[in-house]
C-alpha cells in the first residue's frame, strides 16, 4: 500500500517565485500541491497553466490560523509571498501550532536571524522551521561548504547575485530592495563591523560567461550568517546588481536622498520604479548568474582563492532561488530531514542537493580553486625583490589578506580646493597618532586590493599591471590610473609616478606629485606619502608605522604554496 502523498501549501503562488516553485512541485511524484494566496482569480490561472488540478486556497498569510491548515490537512507550508523585511510571524505560528513544518523564501536579514525565537515551540511540536531556503543563504552557504572544506583559516567571504535585466521583477521584490537602499547596512569588512549604505560601493565584478557587471552592497541574511558560521577574519560581504549599467547608476543616484536624510526610504517609489524597470526590458539579455567567493589558507595551509559560480540562461535565473525550498519538500518527502527546531537554512543542504535541478533546468556551474603564485610586488621587480627588508617582503606578500593596524600622522590639504580634492578621493584630513588599519587583499586575477581604514576615512585602490622589465606596477583610484616604478634597496622601497591616466586619457606628469617611500624599523613597516598638485598645493602627508601580526625577523614568515619570483629580464 503506498504511502499517502505529502500536502504541500505554497503561499503566494501566483508570485514571481511562487509560479516558479509551483512548476517545480507540481512534477514532484509524492507531493499533493495546494496554491494558496490572497486572490482566487490568479491562483485559478496559475492551476490551469500546470495543467492539472491541485487544490486552490484563498487566504491571508498574516491573518491564517492552524485551523485554517489543519482544514486543508496541511503537512509542510511554504511561504515564498514576501517580501520579508516587515512581514509578521503568523504563517509560522500557524503551522508549529498546527504541526506542519514551515519553509521560507524569506531574504529580510532581521526575520531570518530571529527566526531562532520559535525554536523551542517548533522542537516540541515535533516540526521544523527553516527560514532563506533561497539563492541566500541556502544555496550561498551550500556552495560554501563545499569551497571551504577542510580549510585552515578563512580571511574573506563574498557572494554576489547579477539577474538578467529580462527577468521578472515582482511588486515585492523592487520593494524589499527599495526598504533598505541607501539606508545604513552594518556588514563585516577590513577586520571589523561597520556601517555602509545600502547599494553603496558598486564596482564590477566578473561572472563567468557573462562578464563583468556592476554590484553593490546588499542587505541580506548572509551578511550576518557568513560571520556567524565561517568566522571569518577580514570580510564578509553580500553583493547585487543590475544587468544594465544606467539603470544600476540610476538606483544608486536614487538612494542619494535617503543618504542625505531627506527620505526615510525609497519604497513609496516602488510602483513607478517597477514601472520604469519594465520599459527598459527589452533590452539586456535573460541571463543572470551568481558567484560565491572565498579567500584563506587551505588543508595544507597554502593561501588559496576559491570560487563557485553559477550562470543561467535562457530566463533560468528566477527558478534558482526556489531550488531550496524544493530540496526540503523532498527531504521530507523522503524522510530525510532529521532537522527539529528553527533556524535560518544553513548548512542543511549540500550542492548535491541542487544539482539534478541544475541539469534539468541548464544551469552552469563552475568551481575554481587558485592557489597563490608569485605577488604582484615579486613579479614587478623580479630578483630585485630580495633587496628588500625582510618586514617590507613579508608586507608586499599577501597570504592571502594581510590585516595591519599601526598610527598615522596626517597633515591635510591646506586650501579649500585641496580638502574638496582630498574628500573627493577619501584622502585623510589632519590627525596625529590617528589609529590606521591596512588590508591588503590578494585578488584572483592577481592584482591587490589596499584599503586604509582612518577614523574619518577609507581610503581605497587597486595595485595591478606589474611591469617586470620596467620594475612597475599601476595603482587605480577610481577612475585616476597612475604607474609607479619601484625601487628596491636593502633600506626599503620607494614608488615613484611615470605615467598618470584619467581612464584611458594620458595626462601630463606634472599635474601630480606623489612622493612615496616604505622602509623598516626591525619588525615594523615605515611609510612615508606626500601628494600635492600644482596651484593646489599639498593634498595630503601622511607618515606612521604598521605592525604585521606574527612576523618576527627570527621566525621566517610561512610561504606555503608559493613559487619562486621570476628573474628580471
């Protein structure tokens, strides 16, 4: 005799996600599928699309009553309605009074982390409560598992999501995106926690076969959990973005107002902006993608980058957040999920449990592991590199994110024109013995990423394009590209400006005058920077001391899984 199919109510059917889970469920053998929702008329189409006929429920998600499921003979609940970040709880008491377990697509960072407070009632009425079963943090934590297996230590975390600008936006995902841009995120990033606005910091990043595309800070569970589970030392950043670059700008432009404190929130805009989203759909592409990346020190403790990712094409991208919540109705089904209690869906799912959908659906995913090879430093000056004390080597070689906290004196821009120039770049202002943290963070394309953290600002550039055979490297502050020769001795180093672009327009050297030096104090590392303009006169100065924790000049700093720096021509 075989055994009675599993009910399943999914709340919100008839939404982006909704319809999407719905398919999925609808070919599960051993699931009994009810559509459930506010309005009758769409749930009725969404039954006739499937093309069969499983039952159809009209109810409101913050009003429904353990009556109301225990009517329907309900065994798992599924609410992917949202959105999430003001929603109430009566869904999920609902269901443990009732004794079903309950299911989320929820990405509200506050309702996933306090999903904990049921846990006492869920694990005695026998059931579970898993909150995020979606692209964040189910499949973002599933995929990190997996990259990080066996690891040492764990400096970095970032996860970004990128979807075609074709797929569908529903009214409650533009509003859940609207509730926190430009509002203050706290996130983890260069060794503490801090505050940034929301869709704040864009900058590319690369999909695999898709290319680059912008992203920016994103207010997700993830942004707590990553810390929370992989502990990591440095970062733990969860990033978004739009296909089309004007209409990720525009979004940023927009948050402007909300920075300012002249709007509380950009959400009453969010009719019209979903409007204006749906005019400009024909354009870009259906293929979205996402990438989980991790930096840190692997089983034998080499410095390594390790990257998943994720493209789908074809308008695949919005099935992927629903896969989660599928894995879990089969866990259940099967009896497989041991799971009593609540908690945000992390560490439940494996990759393996998503990847028969991914073949089914044509989704590509990718791993990359890189172990770290010669730094960039190493590279641009060769044999030449051995010069250099030893502290000043061991800066230079990031394993691969280095934390430095050390003091700074800071002589700021003396003229008007100079402090605007200063703030437009985050250049420091006036202090002295100010606290200073350094990041240098090694990238997978082997450029470097220097972060300066002052009390009153952050400053940040990229080092990349090392030049062995003219001993540079180039350093990018926003759009100001400036090549700088390097000159090692047995003192220390010294940078030097040869070459200044703005994009990719030449400027004449004379317009910039950068006066940098890096020497050695036993086992501290000394810096010395000057930046003037001509007219302008001095930007900034700023000179002090770092210290690299567990360097000691008798204990030679761990180069595990490095190879040897190239000759100089």
């Amino acid at each position: 005799m075989s055994a009675a199919p599993l009910r399943v109510m999914l709340v919100g059917a008839a939404g982006a996600f909704g319809r999407r889970l719905a398919e999925g469920l609808a070919g599960e053998p051993g699931v009994r599928l009810i559509l459930a929702g506010r309005k009758r008329a769409p749930l009725e189409r969404l039954r006739r699309a499937l093309g069969w006929a499983p039952a159809v429920c009209v109810l409101d998600r913050d009003r429904v009553t353990q009556a109301d499921l225990r009517a329907q003979n309900v065994a798992v609940v599924v609410d992917a309605a949202g959105p999430f970040q003001d929603s109430r709880t009566a869904l999920i008491e609902a269901a443990i009074d009732a004794g079903c377990h309950s299911i989320d697509l929820a990405d509200g960072r506050a309702f996933v982390s306090n999903i904990r407070r049921f846990g006492a009632a869920a694990q005695r009425n026998g059931v579970a409560v898993l909150s995020g079963a979606s692209s964040t943090p189910a499949l973002s934590h599933a995929a990190l598992d997996r990259l990080t297996d066996g690891w040492r230590r764990i400096d970095t975390l970032r996860v970004a999501i990128s979807p075609g600008n074709r797929a569908p936006r529903g009214l409650s995902v533009v509003r859940a995106i609207l509730s926190w841009a430009g509002r203050p995120v706290r996130v983890f990033r260069d060794g503490g926690w801090t505050t940034a606005p929301g869709w704040s910091g864009s900058h590319r990043i690369d999909i695999p076969g898709l290319g680059p595309r912008l992203a920016a800070l994103c207010d997700t569970p993830d942004l707590d959990l990553l810390v929370e589970r992989y502990q990591p030392r440095v970062a733990a950043e969860f990033l978004a973005g739009l296909e089309l670059g004007i209409l990720h700008r525009a979004l940023e432009l927009l948050t402007l107002p909300v920075r300012w404190g002249w709007l509380r929130s950009l959400q009453p805009l969010a009719r019209p902006l979903r409007l204006l989203a749906a005019m400009c759909r024909p354009f870009g592409s259906d293929r979205g993608g996402m990438v989980v990346e991790a930096a840190g020190r692997d089983g034998d403790d080499a410095p390594v980058i390790a990257r998943w990712s994720l493209r789908a094409e074809s308008g695949m991208g919005p099935y992927v957040p629903t896969l989660a919540a599928l894995a879990l109705v089969r866990r259940i089904r099967d009896g497989r999920l041991s799971f009593r209690g609540a908690d945000p869906c992390t560490g439940i799912l494996t990759l393996a449990d998503f990847e028969a959908d991914f073949a089914r659906l044509g989704i590509a995913t990718a791993t990359e592991i890189r172990p770290l090879g010669v730094s960039l430093f190493e590279r641009a000056l060769g044999n030449r590199f051995c010069r250099l004390p030893a502290v000043t080597r061991a800066i230079h070689r990031p394993d691969p994110v280095l934390l430095l906290d050390g003091a700074a004196d800071v002589d700021g821009a003396e003229t008007w024109a100079g402090r605007l120039l200063g703030r437009l770049f985050s250049l420091p202002g006036e202090a002295r013995d100010t606290p200073l943290r350094v990041v240098i963070e090694a990238n997978a394309d082997g450029s470097e990423s220097w972060t300066r953290v002052y009390p009153d600002r952050v400053m940040r550039s990229v080092m990349s394009a090392p030049d062995p055979e003219g001993g540079t490297v180039e350093e990018l502050f926003g759009s100001l590209r400036v090549r700088l020769r390097l000159e090692a001795a047995e003192t220390g180093l010294t940078l030097t400006p040869v070459a200044i672009r703005w994009r990719s327009i030449p400027l004449p050297l004379r317009l910039l005058h950068i006066a940098a030096a890096e020497k050695a104090d036993g086992e501290r590392h000394l810096f010395d920077v000057a930046i003037a303009l001509p007219l302008v006169g001095g930007l900034v100065h700023y000179q002090g001391a770092l210290g690299l924790p567990g360097f000691s000049l008798n204990t030679p700093r761990r180069a595990a899984g490095r190879r040897s720096a190239p000759a100089a021509e």
